[in-house]
C-alpha cells in the first residue's frame, strides 16, 4: 500500500459537514473520475483512492502535489485494504464509493469469463461498500456485463446475467440501483465508448426523487 505524508495514522482524518460529500475511489487509474468530481462538480472531496497499478498511482501522486486532485491516501490492492482494516476505519466517514472496477471479464472483446475471470472485482467490491456503508455506490463497467452469464437461477434452473447477480448483491446489504448505458457519443464526442453506470443508493436514502 502506498500512503501520502500526513495520511499515517490508522484512522483517517477527512471533512465530514453537510455541504461536503465525502468520496471513496476504488479502481482510480488515473484519477480522471476524480477529476471531474472536483472539477464539474460541487461539494464533492475524495478522502481516499484504492488503485493497484504503480503508474496509475505515480499520477494520482503528482496530480495531488500538482492540487488538482484533494490530498488523500493512496491503498494499492482492494483485497489488502479490505483484509488490512483499511475499509474497516473508513465505516461512517464516507458518502459515496466510486468505481469502475476491472471490465476484461466482461468485455465482448474478451473471453467474457465472467465471474469465473480472476480478474472479478465484483466481490471485493461488494464487500467494500457492505463494510463502509455508504450513502451512494457510483459504479462503471462495459455493457456487456449485461449479458455476461453467471450461476443458474435457484427458481427457474436458467442461468441470470452477472449484472443480476450484481442487483442482488446489492439489495442484499441494503441498496436500492438503477442503471443506464451511455457513451461519449451521448454528450457529443465523435467516438461512442458506450459504458454502463450504476448509481446504488441505501434504501433509507430513496426519497422517491428521479435519478
């Protein structure tokens, strides 16, 4: 794991108030979420990034020291920052966990081994968002975790969609989701890169609102 000086102690320090939205990042890459999160938007201040790539976390590095990304610690391996405590000293800090987490499983440009892939990020991600509790999961994947196939169903023998099987996970520990496909071609780019996002919310915060 990789840490920023200031950011040493076992229970991290991070600004909690009313017109805060405090994020966790799972999966950063190379912070280009982030940045839009900090930049397009308002009230929102990421108090820890989770990526477990070391060139992905040099930038995350310099674009902090650079001040266009908020000063935060940096973990490396999800599967460590749930087995280490890290996830653990986070539980009640945090608004909303974003993350894309790895697409290659399901990509149609793949082998599309699904959850068989180790690759799978599904479950360390879950386990994650069950530990923290947040208020909102921000999640991304490639469309074709749609049709990627998981296990049978218990009650009709056929075999569900991992995305299903992602739904459930999720109202199992408490969340309501919706989801949507959009591209880059959505918003006027010349390429399409179409993208499937998930917005999960606890079922105590659906006040019924359009997402």
């Amino acid at each position: 794991m990789v840490y920023l000086e200031g950011f040493l102690s076992k229970k991290p320090s991070v600004m909690n108030n009313k017109k805060t939205m405090n994020v966790l990042s799972l999966f950063t890459g190379a912070g280009g979420g982030e940045l839009a999160f900090q930049h397009l938007l308002k009230g929102f201040r990421t108090v820890g990034y989770v990526e477990y790539e070391p060139y992905p976390q040099a930038v995350i590095r310099q674009r902090i020291s650079d001040g266009l990304l908020d000063n935060a610690p940096i973990f490396s391996d999800i599967k460590d920052f749930i087995e280490e405590g890290w996830a653990e000293s986070y539980k009640g800090m945090v608004d909303v966990i974003t993350g894309g987490f790895p697409c290659q499983p399901f990509s149609v440009a793949g082998k599309q081994a699904g959850e068989d892939d180790p690759r799978n990020m599904w479950p360390a991600t879950i386990e994650t968002i069950r530990i923290i509790k947040p208020k909102y999961a921000f999640l991304e994947n490639v469309p074709g975790l749609l049709s990627s196939k998981s296990s049978m169903d218990e009650i009709t023998g056929r075999p569900i969609s991992y995305c299903t099987t992602i739904f459930r996970d999720l109202a199992e520990v408490g969340y309501n989701a919706r989801w949507t496909v959009l591209g880059a071609s959505d918003v006027g780019a010349r390429h399409r890169r179409k993208r499937l996002w998930i917005l999960a919310y606890a079922k105590e915060y659906d006040d019924g609102c359009s997402y």
